[in-house]
C-alpha cells in the first residue's frame, strides 16, 4: 500500500434508479457514525461515498442524471491510468495508490475493470520537462518504463510517424479504464454496501451560521446531514461561484473516434499502445482502439467555456480539422479516415492543474472536492480514501489542494 500523506439521521428513502443498473439494494445502515451526504456521483464523489460507509458514516449519495452519465467529467468509455506527472510526483502515488483500489474493486464485482496496457509517450524535443522529471518517482516507486530511440520505435510501431521525434517513453504498468462502467460499479457495491443513492438535483441551503442547513432537492424535499461534500466536476463553480470564480475554469474538449482501414483491425486494435504526444501545455492522446469503437483520439488544451448542463455537445469543423491534420501525420495509414462518432466532454480545470479538496471558508460542514482538470478519473479511488480520511480526521490535506494554495 502507498502511504500518500499520512496514517490517517437521514431518513430512509426509496430509490429511483435506472432499470440498467439491477442494484441490490441494503437500506437498512447500522452505523453508529456521523451523517454525510456527497452530491456527485462521478469518479470523486462515488468514490467519496463508498470509503466514507466502510468508516462507518452513514452516507447519501446524490446525482442529477445517474453515475458516468453522459453530460458528466466521468463519463465516456475509456480513461488512461498513469503515473507520468512532470514533477508533481503526489500524482504519481496517488495512481498508484488507486490502481490498487480499482484492482480490489474488480474482486469485489468478479469483473474487470482495468485493463493492462503500456502507454507510450512521444516527446518532440530532447529535453522534456514533463517526461524528464517523473524519472525519479518512476525510480523510487519501481514503476517500470523503457525508452526508444525514433528508429526503435519505427520498427516496433511501423505505423507510427517518428521522424520529428526524439525519443519515446512507454510506462510499462500503464493501463486502460473503463469510464462509465467504473462509475456505476462503485455505486453498485456503495449501495450493496448499504448507502443510499438519490437521483435528484441538490443545492445547499446557506444561512448565517457559518453551517450548510441541508439540501433542497428538486423535488421539494430538504436533506439534512452533518456533514455535505460537494464533488460534483464542473457544476462545482455554477454552485459556489463565490468561492470558485476564480479557481476553476470549464471548457468544452471534443473527442474524436475514427474508423480505421479495413483489414487493420487487429493492429489497431490490439497491438498499437494507447499513446500521448505532450509539449508544453498542449497534448495530442489517443487509444487506438478498444472494444471495436475506431480509433480515439483527442486535442488536451485550454477550449472555450463550457456550459455542462445546457451548451450542445457537437463537435466544431475546426477542432475535427485540427486533429485530422495531427492524425494524418502522426499515424499516415489513418489519411482520409472518416469520423464514426464523437463526444463533446468538459475539464474542471484549475491552474496548476491541481485538484481541490478544501472545507468551504464560511461554512464548516460543507466541502468541495474537485478540479479534475482532465487527468482525475485515473484517481478517484485514491482521493476518495483522502476525503474520508481527512473527514474521519485521520489524514491532513496535502497543501496543494488546499483553496489558498491553488
């Protein structure tokens, strides 16, 4: 086990859940512990929910639309798990951290999950900084890696364009997620488990005693708890813009699948690794294929501001023109491919690209949890285990996500 940081009455309701999920369902908590209601059921709340019930609080689980819905930061097919992170190393045990948690959670389901993959890396210049200084958490956490020259790469992958590159990296314990289905299988065991799930809009009801006096639900009922836990992605700013104005920013990302050339599907498929060409802020990613979905790819950089609830979710000709024009060059037996789906997602991304788990500063049983900023799905289990330990007082925030930090 990583040592990241340190050692450290609701009213029984009937659930309205989607006929797909075939929960079973325990209504009946016999912990002794403190009430916590957690509104967003995506990587960070779901997660939130299920470690807070194995500390024995009693725990509610609220979400609008359903876990790794599609309007949702968590949803979607696929998600890398990885541990290169420049030299913000406590990302790299955080990965680390969940793996072994989305690994115990595939024996708690008999059902996997997590799907083993190297991931390679492509690095334009000879002095990466983002590449060059995960070296040393790779060395201390003997995470495996190897590097390539162009040439090597070129004979191992010959439908790789390596000329303008330097070198390769390919962490060797990478792998692949399984988004949605991740997200609704933590929820699964949460209520196995016996925690309560409510598919309903919550808001916090603010007053002047520096404490949240519970939830409105859309329906008109109150949910009161001791303590609220706001992990709900990019609808964490249109909640408290007081507080995130300034923090957070939501922008549109376009994800694109294409359909590769008949006759390729074993290569694409099977044998190419899921790959990230990263210089400077911006990213080119992909997976060049999982379940027979086409060839995904996406363009991880500062997009325009989104609107999740509301802004439509189609692709713009330009994005699709802009990875075209990259995919073309990077894998040239993918020219004049055709788009055979999209997706239009969001990132809650912070400066730095930090996360926030922060008590709110004028209420004091009220916490935000957020900020994926594009790379937190990998991480939820982990930072779920942070949330309750902190909330069981068992573990200090690491200073990096705290609001005043950030």
């Amino acid at each position: 086990m990583i040592d990241i940081i340190s050692e450290y009455e609701i009213t029984q309701q009937q659930l309205g859940l989607f006929s797909t999920f075939e929960f079973i369902c325990v209504m009946t908590n016999t912990s002794k512990g403190e009430s916590v209601i957690v509104a967003g059921a995506g990587a960070f709340g779901g997660w939130t929910a299920l470690m807070l019930l194995r500390k024995g609080f009693k725990v509610t689980l609220v979400d609008p639309w359903g876990p790794g819905n599609n309007r949702s930061s968590s949803g979607g097919e696929t998600r890398f798990i990885r541990y290169v992170y420049g030299g913000q190393h406590i990302y790299t045990t955080l990965s680390l951290r969940a793996k072994e948690l989305w690994i115990d959670l595939e024996r708690d389901i008999d059902k996997q999950l997590l799907i083993p993959k190297e991931v390679l890396w492509l690095s334009q210049t000879k002095q990466n900084t983002y590449l060059d200084e995960a070296i040393p958490a790779f060395d201390k956490y003997k995470i495996g890696y190897e590097k390539l020259t162009p040439k090597e790469a070129q004979i191992r992958f010959p439908n790789l364009n390596t000329e303008d590159l330097e070198f390769l990296l390919i962490e060797k314990d990478a792998g692949i997620l399984k988004a949605r289905e991740a997200c609704q299988s933590v929820v699964k065991v949460f209520l196995k488990e016996g925690g309560i799930y409510l598919q309903q809009e919550a808001r916090p009801l603010k007053n002047n005693t520096g404490k949240v006096a519970g939830l409105q639900l859309a329906n008109g009922d109150t949910l009161t708890a001791g303590h609220y836990i706001f992990a709900c992605g990019p609808w964490l700013k249109k909640l408290f813009p007081e507080v995130l104005a300034d923090v957070l920013e939501i922008t549109r990302q376009e994800v694109f699948f294409f359909g590769t050339p008949p006759g390729y599907a074993d290569y694409f498929e099977h044998e190419m690794l899921p790959w990230l060409d990263v210089e400077g802020t911006s990213m080119y990613y992909g997976f060049p294929g999982y379940d027979y979905r086409g060839f995904k790819m996406a363009h991880h950089h500062p997009g325009a501001t989104f609107d999740p609830t509301d802004d439509e979710r189609i692709v713009t000709s330009e994005e699709l023109q802009k990875a075209r024009t990259y995919l073309e060059h990077r894998f040239p037996i993918m020219k004049g491919a055709p788009l055979v789906e999209s997706r239009v997602c969001q990132y809650s991304s912070t400066k730095e690209d930090h996360f926030i788990l922060d008590r709110h500063p004028e209420m004091d049983n009220l916490w935000l949890l957020g900020g994926g900023s594009g790379h937190g799905f990998k991480h939820g289990p982990a930072i779920g285990e942070l949330m309750a330990n902190v909330l069981a007082q068992t573990a200090h925030i690491p200073e990096a996500f705290l609001l005043n930090k950030i």
